[in-house]
C-alpha cells in the first residue's frame, strides 16, 4: 500500500452554491475547510480557475468551484496548476453507504456510483488517486434512499460525528494545528 505521506493535494467535492452550504453531500468540501481552519490556511480562488486552493509545500487543500457531476474537469485542471499526478492526490467526498462518523480509505477503486467520483475517474483517466469517504447515513436517514436525503442540511447531531471524522483525518494526515 501507498503511503499517505505521498500525498500532495486533499480535495474536497461539493456542489457550489449558497443552498448546498452545510448538506451532507458537502461533506467532502467541508472537511477541506475544517482542514484549512485546523492549519490556519486560506483557500482562494486564482483568476479564471474553478477551484479554490490553499497552496502549501508539504499539503495544498482545494475544494471545486462546480456541481459534483462536474468535478472531474476542474479537477484534472487543478493536478495540471499544481503540476502533480493523479497519485500525489486524496479526494473526499460523502459516501451514503456508510454510517455517519464512518471513513474508508481507498487507492484505486471503482466510483461505486458516485457521480462526482465517476467524473474525476473519466477525466483524470485513472482509478489510481487517494479517496476517503465520509459515511454521511445518520439514523434519521436510515431506509432512505440517499437522493432522499443528501442534499439536505446536516443535523446537530451527525454534525458532532462529522466533525469527528474531520478531526480523525488530521491524524490520518499528520496535521499539525
């Protein structure tokens, strides 16, 4: 296995737009800013690009200026910018199959339906890039079908396990705040 030290861009996907703010399908752009805060970075928005990156020379974080299904070219743009290879890079997104406070870790794995996955996959033509997914079913959302629930606002308490897993992905990421 790979080893997360080869890492040099976390990516978070997300849907742009004020309504998608704080939704579970969000999760992945949203730990991309707790990440920033927890290091004390500034993600910005470089002229004419459809991301906005916090450029470090150990760990860039970036989050897409896009909708989910549309992630891939942006982001095959963002690797071009910063001149790394599909390797180099973890993706974070939400994943509904898993429990809420759940992540798995993957290297070279299919999307698994994921449409903002499927994207980056065509368009950065590998499987061969990082992925965490962020278990967003909470109970409240149990038997749901996940287009039933992922575009709506995190609750307080799936709020305090996500939040946990944002802070277990410092350690994974060997962080310093």
């Amino acid at each position: 296995m790979k080893k997360l030290k080869d890492i040099k861009l976390v990516v978070g996907l997300g849907n742009k737009g004020n309504q998608y703010i704080d939704t579970y399908h969000n999760a992945g752009q949203t730990a991309v800013l707790f990440l920033a805060k927890f290091t004390g970075q500034k993600l910005k928005k470089p002229l004419l690009k459809k991301f906005f990156l916090a450029k470090n020379s150990e760990l860039s974080l970036a989050y897409l200026d896009c909708y989910m299904n549309e992630s891939g070219e942006p982001l095959k743009k963002l690797l071009k910018y910063l001149n790394l290879q599909p390797k180099e890079l973890l993706v974070l997104h939400d994943d509904s199959d898993l429990p809420v406070g759940e992540f798995r870790l993957d290297f070279g794995s299919s999307s698994a339906g994921h449409h903002g996955v499927d994207s980056s996959i065509k368009y950065l033509g590998t499987e061969n890039f990082w992925r965490l997914r962020i278990g967003v079913r909470g109970s409240i959302n149990l038997g749901r079908k996940a287009g039933d629930f992922v575009l709506q606002k995190v609750n307080s308490s799936d709020q305090k396990d996500l939040e946990k897993t944002y802070t277990a992905l410092t350690d994974l990421l060997g962080l310093v705040g």
